[in-house]
C-alpha cells in the first residue's frame, strides 16, 4: 500500500536534505550540552579510605616484636651478672637452682612491661587515625577541584554546536519539491496547505544541527501529516452497543460502482461477530442486480432482507426494514442506497427524503480509494448535502498512492471509519492513522 508515494516521498526528503546541506548559511550556536552526566563523577572521591589505612597495625606488630627483642637483652645481662657471682663462690652445685628461681621474677618482670607496653601502643593508636582522618580531606578538596575544572573544560568542548537556518525565501523553493510529489500522489491542495503551513512553522528560522538535518525534516512531515489525519473519530461498534432505544440504524451512501452493497455485507459480518442481530434494506430499486446481489449476501450470511420491486420508492423500503427490526427487537438496521453523481440533483434530493424520513443513527459515505481527487469531490458534495458522518474507504490494498486517504478527512472534517480490502465477507480493517504514516515510510 503507498509504495508509488513512499519511494517518492523518499526521494524528495534525500533532495531537501541535501539541498540544505549544500546551499543554506551556517551558524555557530552555543548550547549546553550532556552537562548532567559529569556530575555523577564526583562520586568515585568517596571510597572509605581511612578504613583501608589501618597501617598502625603494622607498626604494632614491629613495636611487639622491638619490645619482645628488649626484654631478653635485660635478662641476657642479669644473667651474666649472676653468672660473674657464682663463679665467686666455691660451690658450682648450688648455682643451678639458683638460677631458676632468679629466671622466673625477671620473666614475670618481661611480661609485666610487655602489658604496659601495650596500654602505650594503644594510646599511640588511638591518636594515629584521628591525624590521619584530618589528612584524607584535603585530599578530597583536591580531587574535587580537578573533577570541577574537567568538567568546565568538557562543557566548553560541547557548547559549540555548527547549525543551519532556512529562510522563508529558501522554504518556498525546497518545500516545491515535495509539492510536486503530492500533487502527483492525488493529495488535495487544501490537505497540500496545511502540510506546508506545519513544516513552514517548524523549519524556517530555526536552528537545524549539522549531521540531523534529514531526521529533523522527516519528523516534521511525519508531525505535520498525522495533524491532517487527526479527525475525531467513532467507535461504531460501540454506539450500537451503547443505544437503548434500538434498532441502530446506519445508511450508506455513494457513487456508482464504489461498492457500497459489498461493503454493506462486510459490516454486516463485523456485527454478527460482535452477536449483534442484523436486518437489511434492499433501499436500491434502480440498479438491475443490487436486490439479487443483496439477497445473496444475506443468504449467505444468514440475514433477513427486505426487498420490493424494482422501481419502488426507497424511502419506502427504508421505512419498512426500519420498523421490522423494531417489531423483532433487533440491534442493527444497514441499508443500501442507489449510487448516484453529487452532480444529478434529482437523486440527491431522493437522498435527502430517505434521510428525513429514516432518521439514519449514521451516515456512512463509500468511495473508492483509488480515485484520488474524483472521490474527496464526491464525499465534500454529500457532506454538504445530507451532512456524513463518516467514511469508508474501497480497495485500499490496490491504492499506491494514497492521495485520497491522507486527504478525504482533512477536506470534509469527518473521519475514515473503515478500509475495504478485497472481496471477502472478512475484508472490513478498522483505520488506524499510525499505519498509514507507517506505510508512507514515516
């Protein structure tokens, strides 16, 4: 679907770009840039350091072992002392035992000065982190002034920023281009304005960065053409739902050959599938073959039809299928209609009394989607004439280029309810704009 249109879309957005790119004045524009993320930085300064810092206990252990090499050199020297005695004395027997009980105060002495060593180092411990602790800060101060000024240094880097402009004059004639491709594609001049006034209002004399120029043009056409497409739409299925007062009655309406029977069959389907209850109004009594093509699709679906003969007064037949769904209860009335030219005023005005006297819940107007300017004509004529509530829209699937779908609702105000796709009874999609700009390679 939109393939004609996409690649030439395509084609027109690569020319603007580079056309942009080549001819428009440059700018130098400073911006701040990606300034939030260097401040998480300052983050990394915080690892407990103090706590990896516990050397002291290093010097505790070199003091123990200082204090435990001390105290045999003491008893080393009382030793020999006593040793000097004893060689004084005549008797060499009794010096064994006295040197034991002598061993025993001065090891009593070691272990008691080895306590009071250790009360002093822990002191001595006690105070070492407390400096320490008073080191680390400036410390910080530092690594905090050199983050700050990198990330001075990093926001000037990306502040500079080389920007393009586009002026009204050079709008004009690089928006030509796409214009073209349009008009080409069926889009209707008035739907063409609108498109132009949005990407005029985005595009001109704003600063266009170098290297994002293509992203930003195609987002505006993207934005602008969605602004087209944004009609207040209706959730049939759930206004028949919601009525008390039943039956729900929907008229459909439109030209000859646009296939208003066979579409009237496909809705009929949608409703049975939500178990809604269906009649049908052979309301075309003038087309040879329009109440066997109906009774057809009512055979098929299983769904009664109300039929006269050819040449009755459809506004009459209308009228009977409407208080048959009464009289049975039923939720949901369809009735076709005679296609006919906006231009033949005698069966507009039939038109018109079918609608008086039917008072139609809905009006529904089918055109085909691959007549491109023919069908946004023929469904602005009936809206001015019986005033439609909604479109549906033929062979879409067949439809390359697209100019009716993007334009029909923007030219009446009334919104694309349905897409026919092919000839099955299942062939009824629900619009959905974001598909469409989607398929158009938006």
């Amino acid at each position: 679907m939109f393939k004609f249109l996409k690649d030439k879309l395509k084609s027109a957005l690569a020319k603007i770009t580079k056309k942009v790119e080549e001819e428009a004045p440059e700018e130098v524009v400073e911006q701040v840039v990606e300034q939030p993320k260097v401040t998480k930085k300052p983050k990394v300064e915080k690892p407990s350091k103090p706590k990896k810092e516990k050397k002291p206990k290093k010097e505790k252990k070199s003091k123990k072992e200082i204090s435990v090499v001390e105290e045999p050199v003491a008893e080393a020297q009382e030793i020999q002392e006593e040793l000097v005695k004893e060689e004084d004395l005549p008797h060499v027997e009794p010096a064994a035992p006295e040197i034991k009980p002598e061993e025993q105060p001065a090891e009593k002495k070691g272990f008691f000065s080895r306590l009071f060593k250790k009360k002093e180092e822990v002191a001595e411990e006690i105070t070492v982190p407390e400096e320490k602790k008073e080191e680390v800060k400036p410390q910080e101060q530092v690594l905090e002034e050199t983050v700050e000024e990198k990330k001075g240094f990093f926001g000037k880097l990306k502040e500079k920023i080389v920007t393009k402009k586009i002026t009204p004059e050079k709008f004009e004639e690089l928006f030509w281009e796409l214009e073209v491709v349009m008009l080409e594609n069926n889009v209707a001049v008035t739907a063409i304005d609108r498109i132009k006034t949005e990407l005029k209002y985005r595009l001109v004399d704003k600063p266009l960065q170098r290297g994002q120029i293509e992203v930003i043009i195609h987002k505006s056409l993207k934005e602008s053409i969605e602004k087209v497409l944004s009609v207040p739409t209706i959730d049939v299925l759930a206004a028949i739902k919601k009525k008390t007062d039943k039956p729900y009655v929907i008229v459909f309406v439109g030209v000859n050959g646009a296939g208003k029977t066979t579409t009237l069959a496909k809705f009929a389907n949608l409703c049975l599938e939500h178990k809604l209850s269906v009649v049908l109004g052979a309301g075309d009594s003038f087309r040879k073959g329009a109440i066997e093509q109906l009774e057809e699709w009512g055979r098929r679906l299983s769904v009664k039809v109300i039929k006269q003969q050819y040449g009755s007064d459809s506004a009459a037949i209308c009228w009977d299928t409407v208080n048959f769904a009464k009289r049975n209860e039923l939720d949901v009335v369809l009735l076709d209609t005679a296609g006919r030219q906006h231009s033949n005023t005698n069966l507009m005005r039939e038109m018109e009394k079918i609608i008086r006297v039917v008072k139609p819940d809905l009006k529904i107007f089918i055109g085909e989607s691959i007549t491109g300017n023919d069908v946004l004509t023929q469904a602005d004529e009936f809206n001015k004439s019986i005033g439609i509530d909604g479109i549906i829209l033929t062979k879409a699937d067949v439809d390359d280029k697209g100019g009716a779908m993007i334009s029909v609702a923007y030219v009446t105000g009334k919104p694309i309810l349905y897409l026919g796709i092919g000839q099955l009874v299942s062939g009824l999609k629900e619009f959905n704009k974001d598909e469409i700009i989607k398929s158009l390679g938006l």
